[in-house]
C-alpha cells in the first residue's frame, strides 16, 4: 500500500458513556492517532469528555442523548441498575439516528476518507446506522478476554444447568471455563431486570458476529488460551482479534487524565511521596460500584486496624443517596488512622499504581484497574461486586495468583487478615513476586515487536484496508 494512502483515513469511536469504557476508547483512539491515523471521537452529552482535557490532535462530536433521565429513573437502586439503564438508553433509536447522521456527514465531507467506526460491543443499534451507510465496524472489548468468552457461554451454561446457581453447586467448577467456579458467573436468573442483562449480553455477541474485527484490552502473555479459543471461534466467521492491551500504556501519557470523566485530586501523590517504599494500600472500587452505609464502616475499621498507611478513594456517589460520603466516616476513625491514611474523591490512579510508596491495590477487579494494576507489579486484594468482575477476581486469586481474593460480606476483621497478608506476611510472599514478574511481561508485550505492538500494527493495516475495501451507501 503506498505511504500516500495509508496517510489518508479517519477512524470515528464511540464509546459508552462510562469511566470504564470511555478510558480505553480514548487510549485506543490515541494509539491509532500516534499511528497516523485522523480521529473523531462520537460522544454523548452525557459523561462527555471535558473540552478542558480533551486530545488536541481529534475532532469531537456530540450525539444527541436522553441518558441522563434514564439514569434519573433508577434513583434508589444499584450500580447495576445505572449501568443497565444506561445500556438500554444507548440502544435508543434517536440516538442510533444522530449517530447515523454524524457518519453521512463525515462520509459526505471526504477527506481525509472514514475508515471505520470503532464502538463498544453492546452499541447494536450504531452499528445497524454505520451498516445502512457501507461502514464497516470494529469491536472494542474493554473487558478481559476471559469475559469476552464468558459472556458469549450464557447458553451452554444454562443447556448445562451450571445457571441458574445453586446453593448446592456455588464451589462447582465450570469444567469449559477454568478456572471459573459457578460462584463467579454472574448469575441474571435472581435479577428483576434479567431481560435487560440477557438482552445486553446477546447484543454483545451479534454486535461481534457483525464486525469487521474485534480489539481485546489484554496481552497475550496473561491470556494465551483464553485468546486462542476466541480466535478459533471467530476465524470460522472471518473476524480477526487484535489483543493490543494494556491499552493504557498505548497512548500518550497524558491519555489517562484526559480520558478521566471526573476531576483527580492529584494532592495524594505528594501524600504518597512522603510515605515508605510499598508501604501504602490503594484502595478504590472503581466508578459504578456502590457500598452500604455498613459496608462503608466495615472497609473503614479494616482499614484502621490494619495497621497500613492507606490512600482510599471515597468517590462523591459511592453511598447511593448520601452526598458526601467522606463525612459518613465512623466517629473515631479519623483519630484512629491519623497520619497513615488519606481519603480522596477521585485520584490519578495510573499514577498512584506506579508510585513507589503503593503496595498493594484493593480493588473492585474492574478490567481497566486490574490490566493497570498488572502493569505496574502491585498485588491485589479483588472484592469484586458483579459482572465480569467476580471472574477477574478469580483470575487474580487462582489463575494468575497475583492477589487475595476476599470473598463474601465486607467484615472488618477479614478485611484487616486480608491486608496482612498480601502486604506483610509470608503466605503473601508468592503473591508480590508473581506480581511483580507478570509486569515483566506485561511489559514485554508492548516493546517494539511484542505481541501487543504487533496488534496494533495488524490492526492499523486493517483499518487502512478497510478504507480501501468499503462501498459506502451515503446519499450525497
Ligand atoms: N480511576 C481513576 N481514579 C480513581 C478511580 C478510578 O482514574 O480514583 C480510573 C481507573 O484508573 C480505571 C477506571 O477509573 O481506568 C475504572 O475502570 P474499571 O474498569 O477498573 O472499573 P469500572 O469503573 O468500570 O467499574
């Protein structure tokens, strides 16, 4: 191909509105822009990205949305209920139609040429407007190959009776997904809102089964089976996989406070410089889940009698229906972690992982803090809450051994035993090293000609190709 034309594509992403999501878009859109590549990001109104941070080098456009009366609507419930409102709002015809109508605009103005559109899995409906117009379309799976394969295996474990869960079947391993245990499905059969879920999870696998391609946030090194057997299921449909993670450390640097919806007290590094080499926990649950008022006591009299300098992440809506939950900290809590513990609302995390005063990560095992965790070698201490987290959680304690899985209530006294032993005690010895030598290679990964580096490559001759090989439909 000559240099001439493959200088000459635009990509277009769109991402779903979520931290979780939006962050590895960005990253993602950043990679293929240092790759050459002209980038216009499709965003809603909702969580748009802030014009303060935004990438210099990519056009943004906005989407008409009405997310943010459905996330009204589920006022009182839970982080899964947003999530799934959220979901269903996105699929919204209006929306699909903006969409559409950016893209024939974009189509119409030419040059340089739109490649593709790059969006999450669940976005069938955009895809569906991309197709109307001849454009192709990329996958993004922001979670771990190993949930991309079990969010595709929702049938077999019914037609296998592995769901609905038992309380006689919890510890049963599932034999097709290992490590997996019946405990870390995700099981939608006890939800009130199970259509939603299964109507998610199968938008997920036709949006895939539609694509052009599917991208993977991991590496080939922490997934080599689980990437295989996706490769092998999809090689049949003719769609190749392109595993590029960890994404975060694709892009340009300054990609993570950009991607950040929130705004990152960045007072707790200087906190942290003041503190003993892998002395400090890190503890934050990420960007939807929701703790109880108890939960809330329990993780703050862990920590307290843990003994640990701590930096924890009290986000603003982490108690449903409290404004600030920092204020709801226990009487004598305060007194009781003076000088060892700092609690902010939003922090730079990358940052705070790659510090060298952070031992240890207590995390919710999202997929992006978990890949930014392994990244930079800091053990885990997983209390996952839903989704695909109970199975990275499971990762992370039996297949990786990288971290303690603590699982069940949150209780103060095996929070405080969970610590121990991850950050100081010798059962937790194993844990630091193995941790530490996955971040070898995680790191090998994405040096010039790793795995990782190569996908990328891969993937940018695809998209070139893909400008190529399209017949746009757009009405001029
Ligand atoms: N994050 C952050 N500051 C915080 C907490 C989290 O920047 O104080 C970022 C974190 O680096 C990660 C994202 O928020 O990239 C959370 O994504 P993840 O997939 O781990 O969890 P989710 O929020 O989707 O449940």
């Amino acid at each position: 191909m000559a240099g001439e034309d493959r200088r000459a594509a635009r990509v277009a992403l769109f991402p779903l509105p979520f931290q979780g999501h939006m962050s590895p878009m960005l990253q993602l859109a950043g990679a293929l822009h240092a790759r050459g590549l002209a980038v216009t990001v499709l965003h809603t109104a909702f969580n748009a990205p802030d014009p303060a941070r935004r990438h210099p080098g990519f056009s943004f456009v906005a989407v008409p949305d009405a997310i943010s009366d459905a996330v009204a609507a589920t006022e009182g419930g839970g982080g899964l209920d947003r999530v799934l409102a959220m979901n269903a709002a996105v699929e919204a015809p209006a929306l699909a139609e903006g969409v559409r109508a950016v893209l024939a605009s974009m189509l119409r103005s030419g040059e340089p040429r739109l490649a593709c559109l790059v969006i999450d899995a669940t976005l069938t409906a955009v895809q569906k407007a991309a197709a109307g117009l001849g454009l192709p379309t990329l996958v993004l799976h922001t979670g771990s190959a190993a949930c991309f394969r079990l969010f595709r295996s929702y049938d077999m474990l019914y037609d296998k009776g592995y769901l609905p869960a038992q309380e006689s079947n919890l510890l049963l391993p599932v034999k097709e997904l290992p490590p997996l245990q019946v405990r870390d499905l995700f099981d939608p059969s006890k939800l009130p809102n199970k259509e939603i879920l299964m109507k998610i999870l199968n938008l997920a696998n036709e949006t895939t089964a539609s694509s052009s391609g599917a991208i993977i946030n991991t590496f080939e090194a922490l997934e080599p089976h689980e990437l295989k057997m996706i490769r092998d299921e999809l090689a049949d449909k003719g769609i190749p996989v392109f595993a590029i993670g960890p994404l975060h450390k694709l892009s340009p640097a300054d990609s993570a406070a950009a991607a950040s919806i929130l705004n990152q007290d960045r007072s707790c590094i200087e906190w942290l410089d003041t503190q003993a080499p892998r002395s400090v926990l890190y503890v934050s649950f990420g960007s939807v889940v929701h703790v109880t008022r108890h939960e809330l006591a329990e993780v703050a009299w862990g920590l307290a009698s843990s003994g640990k300098p701590f930096l924890w992440v009290v986000r603003g809506d982490l108690v449903l229906g409290v404004e600030k939950p920092s204020e709801l900290l226990p009487e004598g809590f305060e007194n009781a972690v003076k000088g060892r513990g700092k609690v902010v609302e939003w922090a730079p995390q990358q940052e705070v992982l790659a510090h060298p005063a952070v031992g240890g990560f207590w995390t919710h095992s999202g997929w992006n803090s978990t890949l930014e965790s392994v990244y930079e070698g800091v053990p885990v201490l997983s209390t996952p809450r839903f989704g695909d987290q109970l199975a990275t959680g499971r990762y992370v304690g039996d297949a990786w051994e990288i971290g303690v899985l603590l699982e069940g209530a949150l209780e103060r006294e095996k929070i405080q035993r969970a610590i121990a032993t991850l950050m100081e005690e010798k059962e937790g010895m194993g844990i630091r090293e193995r941790a530490r030598s996955l971040k070898e290679k995680a790191r090998m990964c994405l040096e010039s000609g790793g795995p990782s580096h190569q996908a990328v490559d891969m993937l940018v001759n695809h998209i070139y190709s893909l400008s190529l090989g399209s017949s746009l439909l757009v009405p001029l």
